[in-house]
C-alpha cells in the first residue's frame, strides 16, 4: 500500500487531497496543527471508507510545521513513506508593506512555506521508500510578486527554486512543484472576507473564468505524488485556468459552465502516430494517418494530436496552427493535447518557431478558455510512442486536470 505523508491536511486543498488518496487506495499520514479539523477528517475518512476496507489505517499527527522541533519529532513511529506532499502553508493578514512587516510575522511565514518542506525532509529522510515523492505547494504567486502580501510570493519562489534544486541534488527522489492560482478554500475565503481579494477581478485574468474548487488541486496532487508522474520528475506544474499565460488587458466574465466531476471518463481521439494510447487505427483518404479511439461516449471530450511531434523543425507553428483549426472548433468542454518536440533538441534556426508554437498554445489557451475548451502542450524526448507517458497524457487531457490549461509540460 502506497503511504502518503500531507501537511496542512485538515482544511481546503489539504482536506481535498486526503480523501482523494483515501478513495484511491491509498494511506495517508495527516499532519496538521488543528488537532480538532485533524481529528474529525480521521474520524469522517475512516467511517465513510470503512465498507471499502480503504482507510482503516490512516494516521494523524498534530505538530506546528514552523518549530524545527516538533517537526523533528515527527520522525517517530511513522510507517514508511512512499510520497511526502508539502501542502501546509499560509498567507500574511496584516496588509502592511513588505519593510513593515513585524519580524516574527515575516520569520514565521518563512518558517511554514519555505523552510518547513526542507526540515521535514531531512527529519524523514530516512523513513522514505526508493524513490520516493515529494511534491511542494508553491503559488502562482510564486511567479508574479503579490504585493500587501508580506513574504508570500518571496516565499513561494523560494520553495520552486528549492524544489528544482533538490531535484537535481537528489536525483534518486521523485521531485515535483505545483503552482496553483486562486482555489475557493478557507485563505481564498478570508481573503474575500477582508476585502482583501475581490473575486470578480480575480476572476477577470482567469482564461477560465472561475476560481479552481479544491478537489481539482487534489487531482494534481495525487497525480504528482503517484509513479505516474516519473516523467514529470523535476519539473512545475501551474495548474491556474490559464491565468499564468494571460497578458491581455480585457476582463473575462465569469463562467457559467460548471466544470464536470474530476472522475468522469475520458472520450478520447488520438490524432497522428501514437499507438501506445489505444487499440483502434483508421486511415483516412491519403496519407495522413487517424487513429482514433472513443473510450467512453458522453465522457469529457478530449483529443490528443501527435501531428506537430512529426513535423519537421521550422514547422511546428504551422503544425500547432493546423492542429488548433482540425479540433478547436469544438463546442463541448473538453481539451486538446499536443506533443512536442524537446526544445532543447531544436537547433538555434528553428528554436524561434519552436518557441512561436509554443506561445500559440498559451494564446489559444486565452482564446478557448471561456468556452472552456483547454489546450496544452507536452514535450516528449523521442517520437517513438512511450507507453511510459500514458498516464501522464490521460492526466493532462482529462476530467482531474480541468483548470490546467495553456501550458507547456517537459517531460523526460
Ligand atoms: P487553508 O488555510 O485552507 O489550509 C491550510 C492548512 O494548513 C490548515 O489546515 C492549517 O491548519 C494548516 N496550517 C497552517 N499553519 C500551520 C502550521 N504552522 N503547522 C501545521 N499546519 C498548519 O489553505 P489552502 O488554501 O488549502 O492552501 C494550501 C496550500 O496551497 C498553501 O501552501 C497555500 O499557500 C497554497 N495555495 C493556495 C491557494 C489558494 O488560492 N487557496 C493558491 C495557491 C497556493
């Protein structure tokens, strides 16, 4: 059974992810400082999986994540560890300028979001398993300074830099960064409450037009903190609605389309080769190939198109273009795929278009969103079909990856 440690476990993102890996099977260590909210997210998984026989053993541990100590003493009695998700973190309420922050509003801050998911890795270095996974909640805000905000988005870049750099320092871990936009939890809420966050603006730079609900950061999570996502080892992952690739200044209106339930089916069409997806191949009239397979009718209405991936360099563009007018019609919800090529295998003539299709992907994104249509790229290292990157595209061209759109995912 795969164990998974998560902080910050008893509220919004964190209470998602836990019943999310519980209904998946899988144990979760709950850590959090809420003795109360940790205990009653016990006591709620365990009776509701009961009958599955799923969550007999999940365990909770209350600890403050910003005192070294208690994050030391964590270690003790803890099964092995298959996966750590760093989730714990906070935001500043004082509304005061970065240069008048109190210091132990600032050190504590710190103390939680970044320096926490250090500490507790090497306080549980040895309990984790071959190949473990770590995955760290960064923010959006990570990326671009939010300024009022104390050391937030400083603390939040941190934690990417940190995460890359212990990938390449530990290369025998599964590492991974997810950067979220706005969630509707409790700190969004707050937020709204102070009049601190006004929603409709926040909505306006959201190509989706609507905030992400907790359980599909807990899809991402779950996926990060799985083996599927070997090949995503190293890499960061913005799941935002599009918000991280947006530069226009016009406001998108809030969506009046739901987005449907994380585990519905997939419909899937594969266009182009990539047999390594499915079992049925049709030919069409010359010689472009069609491979198409219909998983489920009435599922979430999701084409992945491997046609730019046998483009030849300087193409590509043109390749994305042809790709966006064959399926972005479309008027259902639903998404489109691309693989692409590695760029850092393209050659310096063609790393131009190269980078033009890529930025086409993210415009379309802006484009699609408020019909929500999503589109997004993954860069595959050879265009021989890898079954290995299976579940990685099924992810990204699914139900659980719905607020994930306009991007470009390397993987190895
Ligand atoms: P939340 O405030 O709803 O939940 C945070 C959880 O962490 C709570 O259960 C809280 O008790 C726990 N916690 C706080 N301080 C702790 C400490 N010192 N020791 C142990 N546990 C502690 O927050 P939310 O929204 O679920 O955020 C989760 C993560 O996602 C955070 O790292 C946050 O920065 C990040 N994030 C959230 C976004 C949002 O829009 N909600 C956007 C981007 C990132």
């Amino acid at each position: 059974m795969d164990t998974v440690l998560l902080t910050g476990a008893a509220s919004g993102i964190g209470r998602a992810t836990a019943w999310r890996l519980a209904r998946e099977g899988r144990r979760c260590v709950l850590v959090d400082r809420n003795a109360e909210a940790l205990h009653a997210l016990l006591t709620a998984l365990r009776t509701a999986l009961r009958p599955e026989g799923a969550a007999l053993d999940h365990l909770a541990r209350v600890a403050d994540l910003t005192d070294p100590d208690q994050i030391h003493a964590l270690a003790d009695g803890l099964p092995p560890l298959d996966a750590i998700i760093n989730n714990a973190g906070m935001t500043d309420a004082s509304n005061l300028p970065a240069v008048d922050q109190a210091d132990d509003n600032w050190q504590r801050l710190l103390d939680l979001n970044l320096h926490a998911p250090a500490r507790l890795l090497r306080a549980l270095h040895g309990r984790l398993t071959r190949h473990a996974r770590i995955v760290n909640v960064a923010s959006g805000a990570g990326l671009r300074a939010i300024p009022m905000r104390g050391a937030y988005s400083p603390s939040k870049a941190g934690l990417i830099a940190q995460t890359q750099a212990l990938a390449q320092a530990h290369p025998e871990l599964r590492v991974s960064v997810l950067c979220p936009g706005f969630v509707q939890t409790d700190l969004v809420d707050g937020l709204i409450a102070s009049g601190r966050l006004d929603p409709v603006r926040a909505v306006a730079k959201i190509p989706l037009g609507r905030l992400a609900a907790p359980d599909e950061i807990a899809c991402a999570l779950a996926f990060l903190a799985s083996d599927d996502a070997v090949l995503v080892s190293g890499g960061r992952l913005s799941v935002d609605g599009g918000s991280s690739v947006f530069g226009g200044s016009q406001a998108y209106a809030p969506s009046a389309i739901a987005p449907a339930p994380c585990d519905t089916p997939l419909s899937l069409t594969v266009h182009g080769h990539w047999p390594a997806l499915h079992s049925t191949e049709v030919r069409d009239g010359d010689d472009a190939v069609i491979d198409a397979t219909v998983e489920v009718r009435d599922g979430y209405d999701a084409v992945i198109d491997a046609t730019v991936l046998n483009s030849p360099p300087g193409g590509r563009l043109a390749a994305t273009l042809a790709a966006a007018r064959r399926h972005g019609s479309r008027d259902a919800p639903g998404s489109l795929t691309l693989l692409l090529p590695r760029a850092a295998d393209t050659d310096w003539e063609h790393a131009g278009d190269d980078a033009a299709a890529r930025m086409l992907v993210a415009t379309l994104a802006c484009e699609w969103g408020p019909r929500a249509r999503r589109i997004n790229a993954v860069e595959v290292a050879s265009a021989e079909p890898n079954p290995a990157l299976s579940p990685l595209l099924r992810f990204v061209a699914g139900a659980q990856a719905q607020y994930l759109t306009g991007q470009t995912l390397c993987s190895r």
